[in-house]
C-alpha cells in the first residue's frame, strides 16, 4: 500500500473549494486591526485574537522595528546555547511579576510550551489529567509525554473527582485545564476545582491563553478567583493578548529550572526573535499600565453577549468576549459563515471533530479597539442574516 493513498481520497476540502463555501486559509490581504482586507474587500474582524487590538498599536511596532535593528531578524539557535538575549531574561521576569509567580520561561510558540512543559513534567508512571475540552496543544503534549492521560468531563468537578480518586496515591499527578475555552468563553470552576485537585495530591497547570488580557484585569483566570497562589503552572501565548508570537510558563522557580533542563521543544528549537521578544514586552507593559483596555473589551463583550440572547441566538454559557452562536450543524454553520463573510463580517466557523457533534457553531471574538459604532453594524448584520437562515426569529 503507498502510504500516501490516503492523500488523494481526502476529497472534502477540494468538494468545499470548488462549491464556493471553503472557509478556510483565505489569505489576508491588509490589516488595521478591527478590519481587514479579503478578496479585495474590507470586512468588520470578528474573528481575532487580537482582544487588546495590539498588533497595530504604534509603541508594539516600533519596539519590534527597534529589535530588529539592534539584534537581526533571529537568534538563529535555540534558547539552551547561542538563543539567549538579556532580552528574554527580561522579558521572563517581568511576565512571572505580572502573574504573581516567582519564574517564567519563554518559548518559541505556544504549542512548544505546552509540549514542553507536559512533556518534561510528566514522566513514567505519572498521570496527567485532562478537561475534555482542553486545547489541542494540550492534547498532544499528553500523548508525547511518557505518563499516562485520563480525561473528565467539560467542566464537571464531580467527574474530575471520580479520575482522581480512582488513580493510586504513590504517583505524581498534573491536572491541566484551559483557564479560558477558546471554543465556547466559559471560565474552567478554580474555586470548585483547586480542593479536589489538593484532596488528592495533584498539582495544577492553567493554560491561559485566551485569559490573559482579558479576566483577572488582565492576569488571568488565576486572579480573577483570586486564586494565584492555587494554581502551581500559568502557561500563555504571545499570539493573542501580546500581539507577537510565542509563549510562557510560570511558576515555582525550582519546576521552572526543572522545565527549563528538560522541555525538548525548548531545547531543540530556536528561540524566539528579536523582534517578537520585543514586540511582547512592549504589549505586557501596554497591558499593565492601561487596565482600560482590558475593562473596555470586558464591557463589549457584555453588550455583545445580551445583544446575542435579545436576538434569540444561542450563545451557550460564554462569560466572555469570546461569544460563539452555536448552530449545531455543519452545512448551516458553514453557509452562516458564508453569509456573514459576503455582508461584510469575519467570523470563524467551528465544524466536528473540532467541537462536539451537535455544537458546531461560529466563533466571535472582540478587541478592546472595536468602536460603538463597528458593533453596532455586526449586530446589524448578524440579525438580518440569522433571520434569513432560520437560526433566529
């Protein structure tokens, strides 16, 4: 058999293309943060991950034009020999300040940091535990690791106790969670979760990807509980909130060590650029010194969300400003999508295996940048096109 058999009968995007309705890789082909340019037409963006509206601000830009011009445009080798700026070093213990932990370390991407991290943490005969909804970076850091993985469902701390309970008492064991769902903006229940995880010995990791910058004023899931100090690993993104690329965990100074002599995704990869090392740094100090930005994306996502239950759409339990209209179906999502693209609106749509069948749904997310008067006009349009479609009355 050639392995690449299986090539050729993958037929679904090309089916997808040559009907019209592809959602998929459309490049971009301008960008002003709020709005940008597809197919030569300027669409209201309502599909970032920019929630801070960073990637476009001056102070963000100059700093990466700087760092260029100082360093180059790459480390050219890993953090572990030659890839190590007094940059990074910074930029680390500023980032461990601002999630009140006493270390960070920064890695290339965010995938390479859950990677890394779960991969080095976890050995044999440990366990690692998973939200079933948790990200696929996640996902995939469990399965390189050398323990072994149970998962509980979304969300239910009863299910979380019934894993826990059932694993024995004499081996290491990592609970890792979103602390923010990218898919469906519910926050993962620290005050429920953290006694059960210290009932049983367990140690816990929020991936706050999605969280930072946008709850806790900006620090997280952690600290919008009040709970920091409960959680023993913080991990983020560059890509989102810090309108660059890479990541961090934060946490102890003596696991950080730890991770830092054995996270192969560290080690083996070059580190991450002058350039978005600095863009970063510019971004957290932008975060940390304008909470308005935070509590002004916090007040759209409020609007959007009664906005989005007024007009009968199903939003699912978001708390955030991540809002999905959950559809339930693959067609229905996909020429939702569609309608919204051609009336001006980008959107993301989410089709199984990504969500669960039944949860197919189309993906909003905000920006602290997005004025009235863009929301206004995304209402606009949601409300003619979900009465069109059938999905409101």
């Amino acid at each position: 058999m050639d392995i690449f058999e299986k090539c050729g009968k993958f037929t679904d995007a090309r089916d997808a293309k040559s009907s019209g309705f592809y959602p998929y890789f459309i490049p971009m082909e301008g960008n002003e943060g709020t709005e940008a340019i597809f197919q030569g037409r300027r669409l209201i963006m309502c599909g970032s991950n920019n929630y801070l509206g960073l990637t476009m601000d001056p102070r963000v830009r100059h700093a990466a034009e700087e760092a260029i011009r100082v360093y180059g445009t790459s480390c050219t080798g890993s953090r572990f020999l030659n890839g190590t700026l007094e940059m990074h070093l910074q930029l680390e213990r500023e980032i461990a300040e601002f999630v009140g932990k006493e270390a960070a370390l920064v890695f290339s991407t965010g995938m390479q940091t859950n990677l890394g991290t779960i991969s080095a943490v976890v050995g044999r005969g440990d366990y690692v535990i998973l939200d079933k909804e948790d990200h696929a970076s996640i996902v995939d850091a469990s399965r390189l690791c050398w323990g072994e993985t149970k998962r509980f469902k979304h969300n239910d701390m009863q299910d979380l106790e019934r894993v826990l309970a059932s694993l024995p008492e004499d081996k290491g064991k990592l609970v890792v969670v979103d602390g923010l769902y990218s898919m469906e903006g519910d926050l993962a229940p620290l005050p429920e979760m953290v006694p059960i995880v210290k009932k049983y010995g367990a140690r816990l990791m929020v991936d706050d990807a999605h969280g930072i910058g946008v709850v806790g004023k900006g620090r997280g899931t952690g600290a919008h509980f009040g709970m920091t100090k409960d959680v023993d690993l913080i991990m983020s993104t560059f890509s989102k909130s810090f309108a660059s690329l890479g990541g961090f965990i934060a946490g102890d100074e003596l696991v950080i060590d730890y991770i830092k002599h054995h996270a192969r995704s560290l080690i083996f990869s070059a580190s991450i650029p002058p350039a978005n090392a600095a863009a970063a740094l510019a971004a957290l100090h932008i975060m940390r010194d304008e909470p308005e930005r935070t509590e002004r994306l916090s007040a759209i996502g409020d609007r959007m969300r009664a906005e989005y239950r007024r007009m009968g759409f199903d939003i699912g339990t978001t708390v955030s400003p991540i809002i999905p209209i959950i559809i339930g179906d693959d067609l229905r999502t996909v020429f939702s999508w569609k309608a919204l693209f051609e009336a001006g609106v980008f959107v993301n749509p989410v089709l199984s295996p990504a969500v669960a069948q039944g949860r197919q749904l189309l993906r909003t997310s905000y920006m602290a940048s997005h004025t009235d008067a863009q929301m206004d006009r995304v209402l606009e349009v949601f409300a003619k096109v979900g009465k069109n479609l059938g999905m409101v009355s």
